[in-house]
C-alpha cells in the first residue's frame, strides 16, 4: 500500500506529499476504497502524449491519464500528469496553479474510485467530487 510520486524531464512540482498523501487515503476512504499501489508520473505535453498514442491510440495533449489497476475496493494504478497543461488549464480558467494540481492528482483517484465523466452529468458530478476533495485540503 503505497502512494508513490516521479518526475520525468521536469521540475518536481511543490507539493507536500505527506499532506497530499494523507488527503488522498481520506478521499478513497469516503467513497469505500482503500489505497493499494498509486504511482504518479509528473511530466511535459510531449510525455504525455507520447503515452496516449502508444497506449490509447488518441493524438492529443491531456492533463491526465489514469491507467487503473483496481481489484475489488483496493484502488492502484498509474497516474499520469502533464504539468505543462496542468498550467495552462490554470491560466485558462484562472485557478491559481496549486489548485489545478491538486484537481488534477484528485481526479485521478476519483476514477480509481468508479466516478466517471464520459457525459455532461457525469462531468458534473466529477466536477462536485473534485470541489468536495478540494474542501477536505483546504483549496
């Protein structure tokens, strides 16, 4: 059980991981799910999407991909975060950057969590899940 964070080809982001770490146990936990193997990669658009192409066949930046490796309520899987998009969503609909972030490293774990966002209502919902878990870190 373990939440693991990397950075490939660019600078770490200043998050506090022990903080990050617990607040992501406590989202899990409030939607019935423990925490199993986590790993996020922190890297450019150009990683990112190399990584959709290769594993998703699509040919666009994104600010995430979740690969999701969940057995029953034991969340895993590998997290993917364009930190470059990750800014210019913040500058697009000005968030203060730390707060994106946090977004995005959420939202992650809320499709881990079987919260989905394929339509408008489920954008929705995603979108309350994520300001509920925001709440909890005080963004």
């Amino acid at each position: 059980m373990a939440i693991t964070f990397q950075a490939e080809d660019i600078g770490f982001p200043e998050i506090r991981r022990g903080d990050v770490k617990h607040w992501i146990r406590q989202v899990a936990g409030l939607h019935g799910k423990k925490i199993g193997e986590i790993n996020y990669l922190f890297c450019t658009d150009e990683k990112i999407l190399e990584v959709n192409n290769h594993y998703l066949q699509h040919d666009y930046y994104t600010d995430i991909i979740t690969f999701d490796y969940t057995e029953g309520n034991m969340i895993s899987g590998d997290i993917i975060i364009s930190l470059e998009t990750v800014r210019s969503n913040a500058e697009k609909y000005d968030n203060p950057f730390e707060q994106e972030l946090h977004r995005v490293i959420i939202h992650g774990i809320l499709h881990l969590c079987g919260i989905d966002d394929k339509d408008e209502t489920a954008s929705r919902q995603m979108r309350e899940a994520e300001n509920r878990a925001l709440e909890l870190i005080g963004m």
